[in-house]
C-alpha cells in the first residue's frame, strides 16, 4: 500500500479539523489552538518518517506554523 506523504504546509485548518474525533470538540480557543498544533507535529513528524528524536522540535515548528496560519486574515 503506497501512502502519499502529506506536507504539513499543505494542510490547511479545516483539514485538520476533520482528522480530529468529532465526538471530541475542542471546548476553547485555547484548546483547539492546542489541537491544530498537536495534528500539525504530527504531520512534521509523519513527514520525517518519526525518525530521530526531534518531538520538540515537530512541536515548535507547528506551533510556529499554526499561529502564522491563524493571523492571517482570512
């Protein structure tokens, strides 16, 4: 089975949204903040094939990558 190896910078906010557990809304700004963050390291990470040890790393690229996206004007 191939599997096409997304960029984070190709997922936009909705997407990520839809990866999350519906059943599972975020009750706070603060904590779907969290969400889109945690979703985007992940896909840092799944980019890297989650090799070597760079969790903090993944973390700090999409908090920096999540607050870019969401001060933009829409």
């Amino acid at each position: 089975m191939v599997q096409r190896k997304r960029k984070a910078e190709e997922v936009n906010l909705h997407s990520i949204y839809e990866e999350l557990d519906r059943d599972e809304s975020p009750t706070t700004i603060d904590e779907a903040q969290h969400r889109m963050i945690a979703v985007t390291a992940y896909l840092i990470a799944e980019q890297r094939c989650f090799q070597g040890d760079a969790a903090l790393d993944d973390w700090l690229q999409a908090d920096s990558e999540v607050k870019s996206r969401l001060s933009k004007p829409s």
